[in-house]
C-alpha cells in the first residue's frame, strides 16, 4: 500500500514537471521580438536571463522536448506500475493518454500563451539550470538531429520564398495572436508597401527642389542652411538640371574659412546620386543605406531631373509621418462645396478623387504644380486662368521657380461657357 501512495505522489511529481516543461516552451517562445530586444537591455537579472535563453533557440527547444518526452514516459511507467497487473490495457494507455494531454499538455499551454510574460519569469531561473545539467546529452542529440536533417533536406525540393501577396495574408492571420507585436506588424506592412510602390508616389516634385544656385551670393545658401533649417542643399548651375553636387551643413562650416565666394563650394561637394523613375522604393532605400547617402536625385528615361527623395520620405512609408516643422499641414481646404484652395503639393490623384473627374495627364505629373507647368509649358504667374474638365485653375501665389497656391473650383456647363 506504502508503495502505491509513493506511486501516486510521483505521479502527481512528473505531471507537474510535464505542465511545467510544456508551459516553459509555449511562454518563452511567443515573446515577440520586440520583448526579446527589452529583456536583453534591461538592468533586471531574469530578464537578462530569458533573453539569454533565447540566444539560442534550437539549444533552449531541444532541451525542454528532451526534459518534457522523459517526464511524459515516466507518467506512461508509473500509472502502468500503479495498476500492475489489476487492469486492463485501455486503463493502462488511456489514464496515462488523457492526463498527459490535459494536465502535462493543453491547460498549462493556454494559460502560458496568455500570460507568457508572467510566465516566462516564473520559470527561467529552473530551466537556465537544466539547460546547463543536461548540456551533453543536448549537444549528443542535436549533432544526430543536424545530420538527420541535412540527409532529409537532401530528398526535399527547394521551397520558394514567399511573396508578397502571401506574407501580406500572414501577417493578416496573425491578427489575433500573439506572435507579432502591434509594432511589428506595422513595421512589416510598412516595408510591403514600400516595396510595391513607385517613386514618384515619394519623391518631391522638380519644382518644389530647394536649391542653391552657385551665381547668387553666399548669403542665399546661407540663409538655407539657418532659416530654412536645411541639412543639405543640392548646388546647382542657375537651375536643377545643371546639378553640380549636393553640399551638407556640417561639410559647408567646417570649412567656412576656405569658402571666399559661391564657385569655392566645388571643391566641398558630394556627387549626388541619381537614380531612374522605375526603380522600386524599396530598393532605393536599400542603395541609399548602402552608398551612405540621404539624398537621391530622380531622372527620367531621357535623363531630365524629375525630383528628388529622401531617406526621411521613404522611412515615412513604413513608420508614419515624421514630425517636422517644416512639412505642410495640410494640401487644401474647402471654402464651399466645390472650391478648394490647395498647395501646389496637392497631387493630381486626390483632386481627380475629390472632384469626381478624371483629367487627362499625357506628362503624367504628380502634383497639380507640375501639371500646370507642364500644361502651360511655363511656370504660371499669379492670376493665371485655366479650365480643363469643367475644372477652374485660378493660380492664387507663384514664385519664380515654382507655383505655390491655387483656386480650383468645379463649374456647371453654363458658367464655364462664360469663363471661355
């Protein structure tokens, strides 16, 4: 009878262990990576020590299946010894089967899954030491495991990466899980779409460029760099076609003393990087990061600058709007139900999506500033009508080099009569 009561408490023993094991995998291997990151820079010991774990993940998973297998055989064993030979075999496998699966498998799961942090701490400290008690069975187990494996994967056909579409509905079904952080989603659905979009979606249009033109005084750059708040200036020959390089605030003060008119600026220029309309977003980040650079200047096929972007215009795409003083507010403003006052920012997409119309656009222009432009094949004065699409174009304030803002109003077919 002693030994049946001894039975009965090592049973109880090894399910403990076996929730604990399962409990341990599920916690520690749901932490989001962001969490991960955390606990590696944190002051606090434990956490140190789960990310220390998960240094290693293969090592830390061998480990606990090594431990959980062998306490879930032993519970096989002990309610076989239980039972002797009293009863029958469903009893023996049954009894052993369900309170594997509900006491040493499933209950400890989904409560470790929705409180993984809590209790990832409670057991990091016990599994840090079985990780190093039962390191050379680990290391023996994982040397025959790797060459199993590379003798599988040799029979296995190559699998093709996924694709854009497919992480895109991943990333979907990990809507309700804690696999991903909020933060990580975004970050990954910011880099998708920057992959899928072009650059003239990003860049700033050629007639918006703030640039320094080499035959005008000194004082005008510097009045960029002070005023404008600019960190880099493209320097130009009288205009942005005639690109000589792009000059940065640090490289145009250090060397101040050496700069006694505009024409000694060549000898501190970087040469500025172009790249073609149709290159992917996502790959001008890339070139952009490699090369060092933080500015690109955008050509098109006949090599005519079309506009510029930036580091800071592409990361915009992936993590949202960066604060700056100095960015636009807003594109427009309604003063009546069809009249809007816009920045010459405003793009062609959003006037044709508020006004219901579709304008032709053989120039493909991106904001209305440069569709104008291209229309009149000038740059437009203030006071400039013109009508296109029962559309009035009405240029309220231009500068020499760029247009600023301007009137658009819808017209019914009776006024528009009397404005032609």
């Amino acid at each position: 009878m002693m030994n049946v009561f001894l039975l009965v408490f090592l049973l109880f023993v090894l399910i403990g262990f076996s929730a604990i094991f399962s409990a341990s995998e599920t916690s520690l291997f749901s932490l989001s990576s962001f969490t991960i990151k955390s606990y590696k820079e944190s002051n606090i010991a434990r956490k140190k020590k789960i990310a220390k774990l998960l240094s290693k993940p293969r090592d830390l998973l061998v480990t606990i299946l090594i431990l959980n297998i062998t306490a879930n055989i032993l519970i096989q064993n002990t309610v076989s010894s239980i039972f002797g030979n009293i009863s029958s075999w469903v009893l023996k496998v049954g009894v052993p089967l369900i309170l594997t699966l509900l006491f040493g498998e499933v209950i400890p799961k989904s409560l470790a899954l929705t409180n993984n942090k809590k209790v990832a701490n409670f057991v990091s400290g016990f599994i840090a030491f079985v990780f190093i008690l039962i390191k050379p069975v680990r290391i023996f187990l994982t040397k025959i495991t790797s060459y199993i494996s590379r003798l599988m994967f040799f029979f296995l056909k190559k699998e093709h990466p996924l694709n854009i579409d497919e992480l895109k509905h991943v990333i979907k079904e990990t809507k309700n899980s804690n696999i991903l952080s909020d933060e990580e989603k975004e970050l990954i659905q910011g880099y998708l779409h920057l992959n899928s979009s072009s650059l003239k979606e990003n860049l700033r249009p050629k007639d918006e460029i703030i640039f320094y033109d080499i035959n005008k005084p000194i004082t005008e750059l510097i009045d960029l760099f002070v005023n404008k708040e600019l960190s880099r200036v493209p320097i130009c020959d009288k205009q942005i076609d005639n690109i000589l390089g792009i000059l940065s605030l640090k490289r145009f003060f250090l060397n101040f003393e050496k700069i006694k008119e505009a024409r000694d600026l060549k000898d501190f220029l970087k040469k500025p990087l172009f790249v073609p309309d149709s290159m992917n977003s996502y790959a001008l980040l890339n070139k952009l990061r490699e090369s060092r650079e933080n500015i690109a200047i955008v050509v098109d096929e006949y090599g005519t600058v079309i506009g510029l972007i930036t580091q800071e215009d592409l990361f915009e795409n992936v993590i949202g709007k960066i604060s700056d003083t100095k960015d636009i507010k807003q594109k427009y403003t309604f003063t009546s139900k069809d009249v809007i006052i816009a920045s010459s920012k405003m793009t062609m997409e959003e006037i044709n999506e508020i006004f219901n119309v579709d304008i032709e656009n053989p120039t493909n222009a991106v904001t209305i500033g440069g569709f104008l432009i291209d229309k009149l094949k000038k740059i437009p004065q203030s006071g400039t009508k013109l009508v296109i699409d029962n559309l009035l174009f009405y240029v309220l304030a231009s500068e020499p080099n760029r247009v600023r803002r301007v009137y658009i109003r819808k017209l019914k077919d009776n006024k528009r009569k009397k404005i032609e």
